[in-house]
C-alpha cells in the first residue's frame, strides 16, 4: 500500500495544485508538505522486499532509497526557491507528477515500465519549458519554443530507441548468430545511444544547451538534477539486469569509453569559449556528465562507485548553480539590459554559491565532487595513463573556462561607487533626488543557497557514510561480480 | 499470390504522412493508420479474442488501440481546427499584442508568397523509396519480430516516422514523425514479447503505451497551438528566424 501511496499520492497533489495554481504561496506550501509526506513514507517502505501488483514487482533497494531522499530534498530546495526565483504557474504542479513518476520509476522493476516513464517525465518536462508565470503580460519567446520542441523529439528518440533495446533483451540469447551482428551488441549500442542523448553526452547534448539558455533556471535544475540522475540509475538496473550484454560486448563498452571521453574534452573545449553565464554553466554540467558515464562506463568497482557518488554530486551541485544563477539574475535595481562584471559584489552569496557549485562540478577539494572524482580518475588509471590524461586535461579545461567566466563576470571591480557632487548654486539637499538604494539578496533565498553551499562541503569534508552505501549497494550488483 | 490489405494500409498510411502537407489529410492518414495497425496485429495473432461481441470473439487490445488511434486523431484534429481561435489574450501588454500583430501580418504574406511548389515533395519522395527499400532488405537481413510482415512493419514505421521528422517543415508534421516511431515500438513490442520464447504481454506496458501515445498527442498539439498563436504559421523556419 504504502509503495502505490508514494506514486499515487503525489499525483492527487499535483492534481489539486494544478487547480489552485494561481495562488503561489498556498501551492508552494502544499507542494512542501507533499514533499514532506513523501519523505516520511520512503523512510517506512521496506528495504529490498519485492511485492507484487499487477503481474509487476515493485521493490526499492538501498540506493533507491538514498536517491529517492535525495530526489525529494531537491524537490524541498525547488519549491522553496520559488518563492523567489521565477518559475512558471504550472511548475509546481509539474514537479510533484514527476516526482510521482520517479518514484515509479525507481519501485518498478520492469524495464518496459521504466521506459516509458521516464518518457512521460519528458513529456510533462516540456510543458513547464513552455510555461509563464502566472498573469504574464509577455509572450512565450520563439527560442524558448524551439528549445522545447528539440526535447521533445530527442527524449522521444530516446525512448524508442531505449524500448527497442528492451524489447530485444527479451528474445536476447547469449551467442552469436552466424552471420549477422551480435544482438548483444545491437542492444548495447541502441542503449548507449539512448542514455548518452537522455544524459546529454556530446554530441547529442543540444538539447542540455538550449534548456539552460532558455528555460527558467528552475526548470533546467529540477529537469537535470531528477531526470538525468534516474536515467543513470536506469542504466544501472539496466546493467545489473542483464550483465551479459556487457560480458559479450567488450568493444562496444570500449567505444562506449572513448564517446564519454570526448564529451568530457569537447565539454570543457567548449567551455574556455567566450560565452554567456548561463551557457558556460551548460558546459561545465556537459563536462561533469561525461565524467559521470565515464565512471560508469568503466564497469568496474572503483568506477562505479564514483559515477554513483557523482550523480549524487550533480544533483547538489546543479541545483546550487541554478538557484545562484536564478539569483544573479534577478532585477537589481541598476539600469537593465547591461552585462554587469560586478556580481560577487553586488550580490555575494549567489556569485559565491556560482563558484562553489562549478568548483564542485570540477571536483576540486573539499567539496563534494572531489570524492566522486578521484574514484573516477583512479578507474580510468586502470585502464591506462592516457584514458586518465584526457579527463584530468578534460577537467583543466573546464576549470579554466569557470575561471574566464568568474574574472568575465563575477570578480570585476564595483560599479556603483557613488561619487558625491558639491551643490550647485542654490540647490539644497532636499532639492537633489533621494539617494538610490539597492536591494540586498533576498534572505531566504540566500539561506537555502548557503545551506545547499554548506551540504556540499560537508559531503566533501566527510564522505563516508554516503560512500558506505554506495558500497554495500555495489557490492549487491551482480554485474561487477560477473566481469 | 493473396495481397496483405492490412500491411498495405499501413505502408499507404505512413507514406502519405511523409509525403503530403496538409494536416486534414495527414491526421486522418494516422487514423487509419492506427487502425490498420490494430487489426493487423489481430491477423498476425500476436493478440487473441476475448471479448465477445456480435457472437465474434473480438480482443480487448484491438479495442484500446482503435480508441487510442481515434483520441490521437481527435486531440490533433480538435487542435488543428481551432489553431484560429485566440486563447490568453487578456494579459498581454501593449508590445505583445503588436508582436502578435506583426506575426500575423508576417505569416499573411509568406501564404501569400508561397505557391505550390511540386519541388517541396521530392526529398521526401525518394526519402520514403529509401525507406521502402531499406524495409523490404532489412526483414531478411536483420529478422527481429517472429515474422517477416510485423518485421516489414516495424521497420517500415520507425524509417517512416524518422524520416518525416528528418524533412518536415512544421511541427504537427514532426509529431506525426514522432507518432509513428511509437507505434513501430509499440508493434514490435506486440510482436516479439508475444512469442512463446519472451516473458509474455504484460497489461500494465501495453496500457502505458496507449498513455504515451496519448500523451505525445497531447504535448504535440500544445506546442503546435502555442506556435500558432505566437507566430499565426507552424513552419519551422520561423521558429528559428
């Protein structure tokens, strides 16, 4: 009961938000109390006891759990920033349905099943790209369209493509049929397709690209945090269902290396280009997730461990890079329409939570990507010198593009040294206009990002017991075992 | 030699998606195509009948995927139909409704400036006898469905629906592409997991399926009625002009 509680319960809200959408302040604390219940009832689901509901099992392992806690803390942080950052009329009713689906997705054994909710998490994805806050008086751009029209058709590509892999696995019999390619093969390549374009591996990252530059910032954050994460554990069930897609196709997942390896030096190529804030922070999450499918790709231990840990990471990370960015780009009382280099002056806490997060997303110590990282960098040296020369050159890269955009927009002197003028003849100090005073960060909204900023350095400064469950959860996946 | 009505209908179907413009023939082209399909997968017996009707045992999954089929043509057409009207109005300021202004004015021309052209339909002509070309080889080559017909089938709607994403000039055009690649997912699946060697249909995914299918209608005439109502046109080089 409690398993269809954690999927149904969360669409009813959504349902009833949806109805009572245009009162933002009662949704939003609807929304947290949902959440909250949510929590509560992932906390009592029993670990790693199958039951079944209709011909389908439904289970949650240990780090379905951690993720599903860590999935509904994103959804707290999301609906909190709303108070604040803009977001569409439909978001918060949007975010609950997908937090629903991720639940599914995450009880939910049958790969069928999976597909196509994580296409229907698309689907609704699209129509909080599209959406305006409520009684907007501006019309929803063109680029903003296009951007979610090229989600749409590539996330639907990749379920097709994800579901005809699935379909094979069904018939799929180990050994090859004389003459015709290995289906093991077929399969692995159709898979690797499908997640590089969910997971936005260059070069089918445009649609990562364009979100970022388009949607509003909570948007791409609730998007690439909740739904890139499931599809990397999709891919993990995926693997741990049928280990011998890998065992037969060691090619394959060598190719598979070498496209993760591209994406992580093209991503970080990209990112010493002169860019926008928000473009150089889609290439710095290109970077990190072709990092991350590296880790994965490596099937083994070390590197399992640390795509697991990055995807935690990523999720943390991302979510303070939107909520930062959301912030930077507030109105700030200054004159409009002026590319500012001032932004750690003008508002410190959102400009620092921007560095932190790119620097986590580099895994630079003490933060949280630095555990996920040296595991990533120790997997690839078992695979040689040059596999781990290419990422650490991948991350230098991406470093030095986080370092232009920081000196480009963040670290440049004041622009507001306010130079006193002597009174002019007959003028008094009534006469002369009220002085401008510029608002400071909103205080809730910098609280959330120093405490997503503190949650990421203490998961840097003490990664143990997160790297606990990471290992008990490997050491139960039968694949790892098997090669 | 008997002729495969069905597998014709279907071919028919998902070639005159690719090849014409207009919506009122594409979308009813889809409808019969979804039929098509149903019944096609009745022949085949990959479905049984377990539902009697008129003294014919008639199969529940014929029924949903005919319905599915009508609400899909339903939520393009309905949509289609109405593209004129205009929604949310209220709002917008005084620079959006000059925008609107100018958009409308903007398309006006272009429909004016634009004859038929009998050059616009000759890449995705040849584009679809490639296609047709490549799903009668691939069958004998790559055989993955239990006969050569759902095979010729599937791979004949995923190449369809590609290739009308790949050379389509609006964007009900490229839902319709993306329709069609969910129904070759969707016969496939029927095909292959209905065999004795594969772990059976299961009715929670056939009825997700539908739901996708429902779904993609949706969000395809959301998109396409916002770009309307942005731009009064659903061409594609005005999206990105």
């Amino acid at each position: 009961m409690l398993y269809l509680l954690l999927i149904f319960f969360p669409i009813t809200m959504a349902i009833s938000t949806f109805i009572l959408r245009r009162r933002s302040e009662l949704v939003i604390f609807a929304a947290l109390g949902t959440v909250l219940t949510q929590v509560w009832i992932a906390l009592q689901l029993p670990i790693d006891q199958p039951t079944r509901f209709l011909g389908v099992t439904l289970t949650l392992s240990t780090l379905g759990q951690v993720f599903l806690l860590i999935f509904l803390g994103i959804g707290v942080f999301a609906f909190v920033a709303a108070r604040h950052l803009p977001h569409g009329e439909n978001f918060v009713p949007i975010t609950l349905l997908t937090l629903a689906q991720i639940s599914g997705v995450l009880l939910l054994q049958d790969p069928f099943i999976t597909t196509l909710l994580l296409a229907s998490t698309s689907l609704t994805t699209v129509l909080t790209i599209v959406d305006l806050p409520v009684g907007a008086s501006a019309l929803v751009s063109t680029r903003v369209i296009a951007a979610a029209l090229k989600y749409l058709v590539l996330m639907v590509v990749a379920t097709v493509l994800m579901y005809i892999a699935f379909v094979l696995t069904d018939v799929f019999q180990p050994g090859e049929l004389p003459g015709r390619i290995s289906l093991a093969r077929f399969i692995l390549a159709l898979l690797a397709t499908s997640f590089a374009l969910r997971l936005a591996l260059i070069p089918f990252h445009t649609w990562l690209t364009d979100l970022v530059d388009y949607a509003e910032t909570l948007v791409s954050a609730v998007t690439i945090t909740l739904l890139n994460t499931t599809s990397l554990l999709v891919l993990i069930l995926v693997f741990q269902s049928y280990p011998m897609l890998l065992v037969e196709s060691a090619e394959v997942l060598f190719v598979i290396r070498l496209g993760a390896l591209v994406s992580v030096i093209v991503a970080g190529l990209l990112a010493l280009a002169p860019a926008s804030l928000r473009r150089t922070s889609a290439y710095l999450i290109l970077y990190h997730c072709g990092i991350v499918f590296y880790g994965l790709a490596a099937v083994s231990e070390l590197g399992l461990a640390g795509a697991i840990f990055g995807a935690f990471n990523q999720t943390l990370a991302v979510m303070l890079l939107f909520v930062s960015l959301g912030l930077l780009e507030r109105p700030d009382g200054r004159t409009p329409g002026v590319v500012r280099r001032d932004l750690l002056r003008r508002w410190p806490v959102a400009a620092t939570g921007l560095i932190v997060s790119g620097l986590s997303l580099l895994g630079l110590p003490p933060l949280g990507g630095a555990m996920s990282h040296l595991l990533i960098y120790q997997a690839a040296a078992e695979k040689g010198w040059l596999e781990l020369s290419i990422l650490l050159l991948g991350t230098l890269l991406a470093g030095l593009g986080l370092a232009r955009i920081a000196a480009e927009r963040l670290l440049g002197p004041g622009e507001d040294t306010l130079v006193v003028e002597p009174l002019m003849l007959g003028e008094t100090e009534l006469d002369r206009p009220p002085q401008r005073r510029l608002e400071p960060e909103p205080p809730s909204a910098a609280v959330l990002t120093l405490l997503l900023m503190l949650i990421t350095l203490g998961v840097g400064l003490y990664p143990q017991p997160l790297l606990a469950v990471i290992d008990e959860a490997i050491r139960g996946l039968a694949f790892i075992q098997a090669l | 030699m008997s002729i495969n009505w069905l597998l014709l209908g279907i071919g028919i179907t998902a070639a005159v998606i690719l090849l014409f413009r207009d919506w009122r023939i594409t979308v009813a082209a889809l409808l019969l195509n979804y039929v098509a399909q149903a019944f096609f997968l009745v022949e085949q017996q990959f479905i049984s009948g377990d539902l009697p009707i008129f003294g014919f045992a008639v199969s529940t999954l014929l029924i949903v995927k005919v319905i599915t089929g009508i609400s899909v043509a339903l939520i393009l057409g309905i949509t289609a139909l109405t593209f004129s009207r205009e929604y949310g109005l209220e709002n917008l300021d005084e620079f959006g409704m000059a925008e609107l202004r100018r958009a409308a004015r903007a398309a006006q021309r272009q429909r004016a400036n634009q004859p038929f052209q009998f050059s616009e339909y000759v890449l995705p002509f040849w584009a679809g006898v490639l296609a047709l070309l490549a799903s009668l080889i691939l069958p004998r080559v790559y055989a993955i469905a239990p006969t050569v017909a759902s095979d010729f089938v599937w791979y004949w709607l995923v190449l369809t629906g590609i290739l009308t994403i790949a050379t389509a000039v609006d964007v009900l055009k490229i839902g319709l592409g993306l329709l069609l690649c969910v129904s070759a997912v969707d016969v496939l699946y029927m095909a292959v997991v209905s065999t004795p060697d594969a772990s059976g249909l299961n009715v929670i995914p056939l009825a997700l399926l539908s739901l996708f299918h429902l779904l993609l209608a949706l969000a395809v005439a959301y998109l396409s009625g916002l770009l309307y109502g942005r731009l009064k046109t659903l061409d594609l080089s005005e999206l990105y002009r």
